[in-house]
C-alpha cells in the first residue's frame, strides 16, 4: 500500500510490478483467484496459481492474480499472498460481495465477475480463467443466472476461456450473452467450446484465428462499446479433452447429487467442480489445469499484440 497515495477503500491496489507495467504501457494479463480457492483441490491449486503466472510471464506478460485480502482488493499477489489464496476458508467473492469484505476486512477469492470488475478498475482490460459461469439448468424455475454474464455486460474486459461448463444450460448462456451485447470469439474453431470437451453442440457467431486478429476485434469492440466485455473462447487441446463417457456420467452424477444435498447459490458451482474431480480419478483436473495453462497463454500473447 502507497500511504502517501490518497485512494478510496475501494480502489484495488496494483502490486509494485503490475503498477510499473502498466505506467509504462507495458502487457498485463488478470488471473482469476476463485479458481485456485474453490474450483482446484489443494494442493494442486497452489501448483497452478505459479504455473499460470509462469505461463503468462512466458507469453511477454506479467501476471496479476486479483483477490481481496484483509479487506484490501489487489491486482498482482506475492508468493504469500498465493498461499493465502490457496490455504482455505476465503469467501467467494462475486461483485455484491466486494463491498461487504472490504467493509469487514475479510479475505475473498475473486469470481470472474469480480475479477472483472477489479482489473477493469485497476486498468487491466484482459484475463484468463477457466470457465465462465452462466445460465444453470432449471434456471427458469431457481432463478440462478451467475452474475458473471451481468458483470460483462457492464465491464470493459476481454475473458479468454474454455466456454462454460456442460453443467450449465448452455444455449441459454449464449442466449444472454447475445442479448447484453457481449461478442464471442471462437479461437480456432467455430464451435463454442464445452470446458472439459472442446465442442458444446453450440456454435460461435465469430471465429479468429490468431491473437493479433483477436487484439484487433477488442481493440475495435471497446471503441465502439466502452465499457462492454467480450469473450475469447478456446476449446481445450484435442489430446487434454475429457473422455466423453466419463463426461456424461459424471455430469448425471453431479446434477443428482446438487439436487440430493439441496445445494443452491454460491455452492452449485464448487459442488459440481469437486464432484468431477473426485468422481474421474484426476481425469478432470488434468484436463481443468491444461485448459487453463493454454488460456493463460494466450491471453499473454493477445495483451502482447495489444501494446
Ligand atoms: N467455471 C469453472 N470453474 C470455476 C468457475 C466457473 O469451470 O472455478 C467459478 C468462476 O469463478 C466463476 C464462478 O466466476 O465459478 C461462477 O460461480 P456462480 O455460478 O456461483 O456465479
Ligand atoms: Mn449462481
């Protein structure tokens, strides 16, 4: 923290590194810290939180994992801070949730929709995650619409994922991504990649194919709609897909155990995650962590094409 910098206890405070880079134009790609908390098991998670950041710096970027710790939103965490963010009992941060853990001082992981929001406000336009999270089935009678599609609608950031999960309905989460103006690219494919399976069964309005073209779409999409994010989708690597019977079984597993337990809310998602990471014998964490890997990369390469 700057003392002799005055700041609002809501702006997020850039670590030394991610504040240089930034000054100096230089390439700055967000992490997303929920993942590492609530959708990795330990300690495989804190493997990741360094391969990831190994994976941007790599690609000509410089990382910034986002989390709020003691109250404090931050962009770019030190090795210490990782271990905070891996070592268990941090909230679920969501957007709604900023407020609140910075009023009570408490520790969060950050969603994309709150990871988003704390980039944007730190002047970091790009990130990598997994997946998004998006309209869940049954959602027409439980309501429950991750707020991570409102947050993009609303958040000049540009997401490089895998798609969305099987475990969502995921019609309807393009459905709602077309109807806040958010745009999806499809990297190298025109299908809309499923997370653990490179093909939804949906297609992608828009396709590119390299990470100059992608850099030249956001460039022009945040011109003309200031303030709207957009979507980098790319499908899994072809040997790192989840066998397809293991998919669909574990997907009709999980869907039955949420409705067994009465899991609502915040927990359907990590509920679900570890339901496919216990239930494959690693099969889905292999997967989940090389998806992952790749996006981080090229967001890297996408932020390098945009300086
Ligand atoms: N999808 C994944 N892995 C994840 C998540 C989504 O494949 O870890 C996390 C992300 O942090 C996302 C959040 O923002 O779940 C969405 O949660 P909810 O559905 O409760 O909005
Ligand atoms: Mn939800």
């Amino acid at each position: 923290m700057m003392p002799h910098v005055s700041r609002s206890v809501f702006s997020p405070v850039p670590s030394p590194e991610v504040r240089h880079t930034l000054a100096s134009g230089g390439a700055v790609v967000a992490l997303e810290s929920t993942i590492l908390a609530h959708g990795l098991p330990a300690p495989q998670n804190r493997a990741a939180a360094d391969e990831l950041e190994a994976a941007v710096r790599a690609n000509g970027a410089v990382p910034a994992t986002v989390a709020v710790l003691d109250g404090v939103p931050r962009v770019g965490l030190s090795a210490a801070e990782l271990d905070r963010v891996c070592g268990g009992g941090l909230d679920k941060l969501s957007v709604r949730d900023l407020g609140v853990a910075v009023g009570l001082g408490r520790d969060g992981a950050t969603t994309v929709a709150a990871t988003a929001a704390l980039a944007a406000a730190a002047g970091v336009a790009l990130f990598a995650t997994g997946g998004l999270g998006g309209v869940h089935r049954g959602a027409r009678e439980s309501w429950d619409v991750s707020a991570d599609l409102a947050a993009l609608a609303r958040t000049g950031v540009l997401v490089v994922c895998s798609g969305v999960k099987s475990i969502l309905d995921v019609a309807a989460t393009l459905e709602v991504l077309e109807t806040e103006s958010v745009p999806v690219l499809g990297y190298g494919t025109d299908a809309f990649p499923g997370f653990y399976r490179r093909d939804s069964g949906h297609p992608v309005p828009w396709r590119v194919d390299s990470p100059e073209q992608a850099a030249a779409v956001w460039r022009a999409h945040r011109e003309l709609s200031p303030g709207v994010g957009a979507v980098l989708a790319q499908p899994v690597a072809v040997g790192d897909e989840l066998d397809a019977a293991l998919h669909d079984r574990l997907l009709a597993e999980g869907l039955a155990l949420l409705a067994d337990r009465g899991i609502t809310g915040k927990d359907v998602t990590p509920a679900l995650l570890e339901h496919f990471h216990a239930g494959s014998d690693g099969a889905s964490l292999r997967t989940n962590l090389a998806l992952v890997r790749a996006n981080a990369e090229l967001a890297a390469r996408v932020a390098v094409a945009l300086t």
